[in-house]
C-alpha cells in the first residue's frame, strides 16, 4: 500500500500518556510526499449524482476533482471501466486481522485494509465491552477522527439488549442511562458519530433524545423492541436502523416489531450487511423496494478478518472463529460481524442482487455521507468535492482506489 505513517513523531513525550496514549500515528501524507500531479480519467462510466455518463472522464488537481481539465494534466484511459465515489462505512469493528478496539498501530492496520478496498471514509466502530475501556478507546479513535483518518466513532454497545446480544458480552450490557450515554459522547471528544442501543430498555428513550440532542446518530438495534417502541424511539430522534434483520425481532404479522416501524418511517436510513451471510437476497430486495435506495446504507460490520483470510480472532472480549469466510462466535456460534469489504458489497449488490449501479452508490456513498453530514465533500463525484474515487472493471471487480487525489491502489488496467 502506498500510505505511510511516522510512527515516530517528534513531541511524544510522556505529557500524554495513560487514557489517550498521546499518539503521534499518522496515515495522512507524509510531510516530503509529493502530490499526484493533475491527472484526467478518460472513457469510464462515470456515475454522477445526475446519472451514468458514459464514455465521460473525470478531472483531478489536488486533492478534489475539478469541472475542466487542468493544463498539462496526466491523461489516463479508463474505457470500459466505471468510476464511483469512494465508499463510506459507518459501520465497521476492523479488518487486515487488527481491529478499532485495539492500539493505534492496529486501527491503522484496519484503516488501511478497507481503504485498499475502496472504502475512503469509514467510522470505526467499537464493541461491548467494560465502560473504562470504552472511555479509553473512545479517546485513542478521537485522535484518529482529528487526524482526519477516520471520520467518527460509532459505540455498539454496551447499551443493548441481553436478548439480541449477538456477539456482545452479556455480562457487560448495560441499560442506556443517559449519563453513561454522555460519559461515551465525552470521551469522543467531539468524535462521536454514532450510537447503537435498545430503545425498549430503561432510560432508553431519553438516551435517544439525548444523542439527537448532541448531533450524534441514535441507531435502534440490538434490540427487543415493540413495534410501538420503536415508532415512539424514532419519534425521539432515532434516525438509523443497525443492520436490519440482524439481531432484531423478526418480522411477524400480528407483531410487526422494529423491523416494520423503521422500514416505514421517512426518517430512518436503515443499514444492511450486504454479504450474502447475514441477509437473504428477498430480504434485501425487501428493504430496497419498501424503503428505496435513498433510505439504505451498505456497511460491513467486518471484523477483523476482512481482508485476510479464516482462523481465530478476538471481537473485543469474545472469541471468533472465522470458517470460509463467515464469522462465529467460538461459544454458542453466534454470527460474529462480518469478513466483508464494501468492493465486494458493491460487486454483490449489482452482479447478484441486480440492483442498478446508480442504487448501489446510493447506498454505498451517497447517503452515508449524507448521514455524517458529509455530503459537501464526499459521497459523489462533483467538482469541488474530494477526489475520492473507486475504478472498477466491466464485472465491477476493483482496479483502482483514490482517495483526497492520492492512488491508495494504483489503477491496474489491461
Ligand atoms: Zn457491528
């Protein structure tokens, strides 16, 4: 990978160690790197806002991509390939076998994982586990988030439900009491992002409130709630369904649950893990067609294992073993997140799933952007916004990734 870090940052003294670990890591440019020249991809469909231009080209001068091609820039023949924005995960423990609860050095690892994979902006999610820890990581990804290397912190858990643990620690769920809830938001400095939690449990309703409060995402998931609870939890400004279907009362016609009430509501942008494992394709097609492109974000929720290959990993305190991919508890044989990278969400989504090319950046993009109210500089491809793009070939394989200008993955053409 062509990313680089100064592991050994001068100023890191012993001033900051203890919670945050005062790092100095960086995955941003280094300070001799020279830029990529002004460059213009040629022959690709490019997917706009607007729709596909086909045979069209894309221009880039800096780090942003620019309406008219800059004198003397670098041409470069794309025919036959599809230019998309750079995905957006807003949901995602790790990847590269190194995981967003471990040191700086693994969050690192994770980052540039998905990177390679086209994801250009992730938020990195933490799992279940005691709240000192999670105050403490919370302070580590915060650095991260400033660095610009990460574009916020998403807490799955502790605030959950016992009965939708998934590959959560029972032992160490908590109900959302809105101090604690505060407590994590705190600690983020500013970073936090999201928050996953069961609406249904004591003090969950006023958690909600409380996050919407803060500009920080309520997302309803984990959980055993009613249909009518969580209709009443998006009233109070829940307005993300973590990965639907997955750890979530089923569908039921006499008690619809949480899965109707966010299906239905405009307000809900509702997250599918889209692996082939967590969802089967009529559900999938289910949630597009109820909700519309508009309202669903593809995330990975990968583990991590994404990107390296089956054996034995950590999900923060639990063990998981990774078989052909798919990810299970050791004890009880939970699914245990996912082995996923958004190239091949994407890939699926348009070879298998069918769904137009356009849908997919919708999903994979556009709305997560919008979701972290990113939306004036990323999640599609339009002068002035950050040149973060992926190059894909006819069968939406990844051939190139850019990010802020910069080749992450050099484009490999024929
Ligand atoms: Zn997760």
């Amino acid at each position: 990978m062509a990313t680089e870090r100064d592991d050994q940052a001068p100023g890191g003294s012993g001033a900051q160690e203890g919670a945050r670990g005062g790092t100095e890591t960086r995955l941003q440019r280094g300070a001799g790197q020279a830029p990529t020249g002004p460059q213009v991809l040629t022959g690709a469909n490019v997917v706009l806002p607007t729709g596909t231009v086909k045979g069209g080209q894309l221009a880039v001068e800096g780090r942003r991509i620019t309406g008219t091609p800059p004198a003397g820039a670098r041409r470069i023949d794309v025919t036959g390939h599809w230019l998309v924005p750079g995905f957006v995960d807003i949901h995602n423990h790790g990847g590269g076998g190194a995981s967003f609860s471990g040191t700086a050095e693994d969050i690192l690892t994770a980052i540039r994982t998905h990177r390679a994979h086209g994801t250009t902006t992730l938020v990195a999610s933490t799992v279940t586990d005691e709240m000192d820890l999670l105050v403490r990581q919370a302070g580590l990804l915060s650095e991260l988030a400033e660095q610009g290397d990460i574009a916020g912190i998403h807490f799955e858990g502790p605030f959950i439900s016992p009965c939708r643990k998934g590959a959560h620690s029972e032992e160490l769920l908590r109900d959302p009491d809105p101090a604690e809830v505060r407590k994590l938001i705190d600690a983020a400095r500013g970073k936090a992002a999201m928050v996953t939690l069961a609406a249904e449990l004591p003090g969950g309703i006023d958690s909600v409130r409380l996050l919407a409060e803060h500009g920080v995402i309520a997302a309803i998931g984990h959980t055993d709630a009613s249909y009518e609870q969580t209709v009443e939890a998006i009233d109070a400004g829940a307005t993300v369904a973590t990965h639907l279907f997955n750890a979530m009362p089923a569908l039921n016609h006499r008690a619809p649950g949480p899965i109707a009430a966010l299906l239905e509501d405009e307000r809900v942008t509702v997250e599918l893990i889209n692996d082939g494992v967590h969802l089967h394709p009529a559900a999938l097609e289910l949630a597009f067609r109820h909700a519309g492109a508009e309202r669903v974000a593809f995330i990975t929720d990968a583990m991590d294992a994404a990107g390296t290959g089956d054996g034995r990993y950590m999900l923060g305190p639990l063990e998981v073993e990774v078989s052909e991919g798919v990810a299970r508890l050791v004890e009880g044989g939970s699914i245990a997140g996912s082995t996923l990278t958004l190239d091949r969400a994407f890939q699926r989504a348009v070879t298998v799933d069918k769904l137009p090319v356009e849908d997919a950046v919708t999903a994979l993009s556009a709305n997560p952007a919008r979701l972290l109210g990113l939306s004036d500089r990323i999640g599609s491809l339009e002068p002035g916004k950050d040149a973060d793009l992926v190059l894909l070939d006819a069968d939406f394989a990844l051939k190139g990734v850019m990010r802020q200008g910069e080749w992450v993955v050099a484009p490999q053409l024929p």
